[in-house]
C-alpha cells in the first residue's frame, strides 16, 4: 500500500496527546461511508497505540439521522454504530456514539404534510438546514460551551472533486492541522484530506475494522449502489449530495436517484415503492398549477410564485407513503412515517382549518385499523376556532400563537421539555423583529 498509515496514526497521536487545550473533545463527523470509515478506523488504531491511562479527551461519533435517509444503508448504519459502541466500552476507550436527529416541528413529512412545503429543488433546498445542519450544529454548540471549545474530525477529501479540493485550501492555515469553523470555539481537523480515493479503498480492502467484522457489506453496498456516501453536512457551505450519495430516499434535488435504482436493480425490489413516492414527489413540484395553492402562508399572491401544496395534494402524498409503508414495514421492519409526525401534522391540519380529512381516518382505510383520536382532534379544532377569535383585533398575533403552541405540541410528542424556553424566546424574538420590519416599511 502506497499510503503511508503510520504517518496518519502518529499526526493523530499527535494531536490527541499534545494538543494545547487537551480537554477539548473531538467529534468525529461519521456516515458510515467509505471516507469517514476510513476516518474513525485510523483513530481508532491510533488511540490503540496510546497508553491507556492517557487516553483522557472525549471523542464522539456522531452520525446524522434525517429520519428520511435510504432505508437499507440506515440498517447497515445502525449495525456499524452499535458495533462501534459495544466495543470502545470493552476497550475502555473514551468514545461516545451519538446520533443527531432533526427536531418533530423540522421533519421533512412535518413541513411536506403538515405545512405543504413543496418538494425541494436545487434553488430551495429546506430541507439540508433542517434535517443535517441544525440537528448537527445543536450538538457540536453543546459540546463546544460545556467544554470551551471543541474539534470537528471530517473524512473530507481534496480527491473528492475539484470543489471540495478549493474549499479545504481556502480554509486551512498553511503550517497548522487545525482551521477555524464557523461556529466559534470550534475547529476543524481534516487528517485524510491527501488521500486519493483509490487509498481509501486499499486501505478498507486490506485493513479490517477494529470494532469487528468487516468491510464486505460496506464494498458491496456501493457497488450495489453505484454510489458515494453523503458527508456529516456542518454548515451550509456544503453542497448537495448529487448523483452520487448515500442520503434521503425523499431526495428531489437530483433528477434521477442512481443509487436507489442501483439498490433496486440489485435485488432490493422492496425500495420501488419509495422510488414511486420520490418520483411524484417531483410531479408535484414541477407541477405547481395542479398541486398547490395560489395563495401564499401569509395570504398575498404572486404571479411568480406559488403557495404551499393544496390539502388534497397532502392527503395524497400521506397515502402513499402509508400504503408504502404497509406493503415493506412485514418484511423489512421500517417505519416511513413516525406516530409523533402524525399527530403534529393533523395539528397543523386543523390549525389551517383543513377539517374535511383527517390523519386517523387515512390511516385506518389504509391499515385496517379503528384508531381513535377524535378527543384530540376536536381539542385542536376547538382550539383553532377560538384562537381566530379571540384574535380577530390582531390576526397576525395568530401565527405566533399557534407557533407557540406547535413548540409546546412538540416537545410534548416527543416527551421532552429540555429547550422549550429557548425555543419560545426565539421565536418571540422573532416576531418582535417582525413589527419592527413592518412598521419601518409602513
């Protein structure tokens, strides 16, 4: 191997023992793809290298959740993380592997149902802020102010593409392994940033994993798929993953998703549902005409631009992923669409007075079932009805109330208040920024 993987261990021990600040911890930016395998697999035979009574910096795997991303590589995922956990415990090394997942109100079935925002494209891209860097960005600022400061280790690559190339070297301080991220009190370390992606292969072929078994699935699965993977995305600098990635099955911001055809011509016939829901996701988006509304959220119209997607097209999208769902969830065990997700999107169903259809009624016809939630959706009708009310003086104190109440619906769901207060003063803070703007307009 023409690679030299003692030099890479040792900057990384390095790093690790010298560091001027040893108590700043390490994130390790993990998707379970080739570059960031790589990544953890030499820091992790590089900690091996370092007596044990010296390994005091915490180190955390972290790997983002969409709630949305290619079902078959979240099972391979999965599997990976709780290999790698069980057995950094068994050696006693500091690493703690966290997920980050996207906030109830800020799923991508939340906003696409609930709210009707249409599906992406290149030029609108909600979803990447949402699902990857907010959720991302929460843990990385928790970490950094309990710790004073923290280090993000990327499998970035100047090999990637020629972008990815002028974003390191635009980036990095000359002489210095660490660069300066964005967020404050946080740097980035980016230890394989030299190494072509023919070494990344040698090296996952001839080295296996440290945490146990070994690449095969990983080599399979891309060639499967015809596929790179989608990177730990930190901040919005961070281009879409294209044509190939391993990301969200709902991606509409490419044309033609080759690594789920790739999954699907390889035998994973079982995906062609989510390929159906992905394709009219498209029609829906490249057809505003018959899918949304003229109106806006905010009641103006634009001849330029639409509103959300119409109730009907939601009701349609959220049959379709249900009847997917009961067609794969017997033999494959996923779940398209969370209960939590439900509730709050019928929420939002009522709370822009769309009554006629309810979240429960599509439910049962599709499943066969006789789940009530006529209590609760009549609380929120209720509640809705004398909201528009009571606000009848001031109709734009409607929309931060029911923002509000989204907030408190949420944490609810989800049975978690930790946040909540922040969460209401931002968005407070943001009304306030609101009639400021207004008024100054006016």
């Amino acid at each position: 191997m023409s690679l030299n993987v003692q030099h890479l261990e040792n900057e990384i021990i390095d790093q690790y023992l010298y560091d001027e600040h040893p108590s700043r911890p390490w994130i390790i930016g993990f998707s379970g793809g080739k570059d960031s395998t790589m990544l953890l697999q030499i820091v992790w035979n590089a900690l091996k290298r370092i007596e044990p009574v010296l390994l005091t910096r915490q180190i955390y795997v972290v790997c983002n959740d969409t709630l949305v991303e290619n079902p078959r590589i979240v099972k391979f995922i999965n599997k990976t993380l709780k290999r790698i956990q069980k057995e950094a415990n068994l050696n006693d090394f500091p690493i703690i592997v966290h997920q980050t997942m996207p906030n109830l109100e800020n799923t991508f079935w939340v906003k696409l149902i609930g709210l009707g925002y249409p599906a992406p494209n290149k030029f609108y891209r909600w979803c990447t802020e949402r699902l990857k860097i907010d959720p991302t960005t929460r843990f990385i600022k928790e970490t950094a102010s309990i710790n004073e400061e923290a280090i993000i280790l990327l499998g970035t690559r100047s090999d990637e593409s020629s972008n990815r190339a002028a974003s390191i070297r635009k980036h990095e301080v000359k002489g210095q392994r660490l660069r300066k991220h964005l967020l404050p009190n946080v740097f980035v370390y980016a230890p394989i940033k030299d190494v072509t992606t023919n070494e990344v292969w040698q090296y996952l072929n001839q080295v296996p994993p440290p945490w146990g078994g070994t690449h095969k699935e990983l080599v399979t699965l891309y060639r499967n798929a015809n596929a790179g993977d989608c990177p730990l995305v930190i901040d919005d600098t961070t281009p879409s993953c294209g044509n190939s990635r391993f990301g969200c099955w709902t991606c509409t911001v490419v044309n033609k998703d080759k690594s789920m055809e790739g999954l699907i011509d390889n035998g994973e016939e079982w995906m062609q549902p989510l390929a159906d829901i992905r394709n009219f996701l498209i029609e829906t988006r490249d057809n505003p005409e018959q899918y949304r509304q003229r109106e806006r959220r905010d009641g103006s119209v634009h001849e330029r631009f639409w509103g959300p997607y119409t109730f009907e097209t939601r009701v349609e999208i959220l049959k379709r992923i249900l009847k997917a769902q009961k067609l794969i969830e017997a033999s494959e065990g996923i779940e398209l669409i969370t209960h939590q997700e439900m509730v709050l999107i019928q929420y939002y169903w009522f709370r822009d007075c769309f009554f006629k259809t309810k979240v429960s009624q599509v439910y049962n016809r599709i499943f066969k079932t006789q789940i009530d939630m006529s209590k609760q959706e009549e609380k929120y009708k209720q509640e809705a009805d004398l909201l528009k009310k009571s606000c009848k003086q001031e109709p734009k104190d409607v929309e931060l109330i029911q923002d509000l109440l989204a907030l408190q619906k949420t944490k609810t769901l989800m049975i978690r208040k930790r946040g909540l207060q922040s969460d209401i003063d931002n968005r407070l803070n943001q009304f306030i920024e609101e009639l400021k703007k207004s008024k100054n307009e006016n």
